[in-house]
C-alpha cells in the first residue's frame, strides 16, 4: 500500500532519473533527491532504469519503443508516486504510454504508473506545497518553458511558483517563452537548419533580458539553448532548475 506520512505527505516516492539526467546532468537528479529528502521523504531509485522510450516513439518505431517501455514499467511495481526531473519524460509517460500500452497484457500496469508520475516542481508544488527560504545572493534568471513540459505535462505555473519564493531572485520573463528552442529531439538531427534558427532565437531573447541564468527543467533544452548561447558569445548560462533551487536554499 502507498505510504503517507502525517501530515498526508506520501512517504516514499521513486525516482526517475532520465537519460539525459544520467549522462549530462547528474548534479541536477542529485539535486532533485536532495529537495525530496530534505522534505523527509524517502527516495527509491531504481538502478536498473533506463530510457523512458520517448525517442524511439517519437521516430515512429513502436516496438522498440514498447520493449524500452516495458522494461521501465517493471520497475516501479509499489504505488509510490515516481518523480521525475523533466517535463519531456514525465509527458511521455504520463500523455503517451496509455496509447503505447493500449491492448498489451501489461496495459493497466503502464497506466497505474502514469497515472504516479509527476514532474519534479509539479511534485514540490502541487502535493508537497515546499516553502523556500533563499539564502543566495541577488540574480536575475529566466525560465525556459519545454514544450513537452508545458503541452503534455501540463507543467508551466509550478516552476515560476518556486522561484517567486526566492526574495533575491528576479526572474525576468521572455518575450518568446512559449516558443520552441528547436531542439525536439531526434528533430535537431532530422531538420538541422530549422533547429539551428530556432534555437539562434531562443537563444537572443534569453540574452536580451539581461539574465545570468537561464533555467529550465529539460536537459536537451539545457545543452541546445546553452550551445547556442556559447556561440552567441552571450555571458547567460544554463542551469537546471533543481540545482538551482538547492543552491538557492542550502543551509550554509
């Protein structure tokens, strides 16, 4: 049976680290667990995880996104809510393995774990209700909205929510924040000069707000938005918004 605490917190949650977590972001799932501890849960990761199977559904290879799917459903047998660091994971999960399940022996047990799964600032927000205290120094940041965050997660208000709790943080909205950075996946790859065009326009509206930061909850965002803005010269960096928020408020 899922665990609650009493004060009707869950007790243990799992956690999804993601590929692109794993291998260009580890601070940031550090950070994501350290924010769930630090709330007194218990966090469970499971070592054997993978891929979620989104890039594999996405080209319209359907059993081999089934089979990486399925792997990852086995993994979180408990009826523990299973966090995860990225809006684009969480909206493959939570939007597409229905459909992906649909008529397989294992259909309900891929719809009980979308129906688990949240995104990380949708978790703290939205069933946690975490109050911050920022303990940094003055910054002015700007979020970047994924797409699959906002469009299938339904991800949009909680991150902003977290970052108003932060007094010396300034968070600076873009002027083109529910635009595409070009990233999309294998799309960077398919389509390369749309991609590149895109991500050149993100990357000027995040510089022409001033901001030393620039956060967002999806690494692949992270790394092409960062590019970009490494090759505009632009002293903007990118950071996830995990990190962020545990720096901010880290007892010192």
């Amino acid at each position: 049976m899922e665990e609650v605490g009493a004060n009707g917190r869950p007790g243990t949650v799992y956690f999804f680290g993601t590929c692109l977590v794993d291998l260009f972001f580890p601070e940031a799932g550090l950070a994501g667990i350290e924010l769930l501890r630090r709330e007194g849960l218990r966090v469970v990761y499971p070592q054997a995880q993978t891929c979620c199977g989104q890039p594999a559904f996405n080209c319209g290879y359907r059993d081999e996104a089934l089979s990486v799917a399925r792997a990852q459903v086995a993994l979180f047998p408990e009826p523990w809510p299973v966090v995860v660091p990225s809006g684009s994971c969480a909206g493959m999960i939570r939007t597409h393995y229905p459909e992906l399940f649909a008529g397989e022996p294992d259909e309900a047990a891929a719809r009980g774990l979308a129906g688990r799964v949240h995104e990380l600032t949708e978790f703290l927000v939205d069933v946690l209700h975490v109050s911050l205290v920022d303990r940094g120094e003055p910054v002015k940041v700007t979020w970047h909205a994924s797409c699959h965050a906002m469009r299938e997660a339904g991800v949009a208000a909680q991150p902003k929510a977290l970052l108003a709790q932060l007094a010396n943080v300034e968070l600076v909205p873009l002027g083109r924040e529910r635009e595409c950075c070009g990233f999309g996946g294998t799309f960077s790859v398919r389509e390369p000069e749309i991609s590149a065009a895109m991500v050149e326009d993100k990357a000027a509206d995040v510089a022409a707000t001033g901001a030393a930061l620039v956060l967002s909850g999806d690494g692949g965002c992270l790394l092409n938005v960062g590019g970009a803005l490494e090759r505009q010269g632009s002293r903007a960096r990118p950071r996830h918004v995990a990190e962020f928020l545990l720096e901010r408020t880290r007892g010192r």
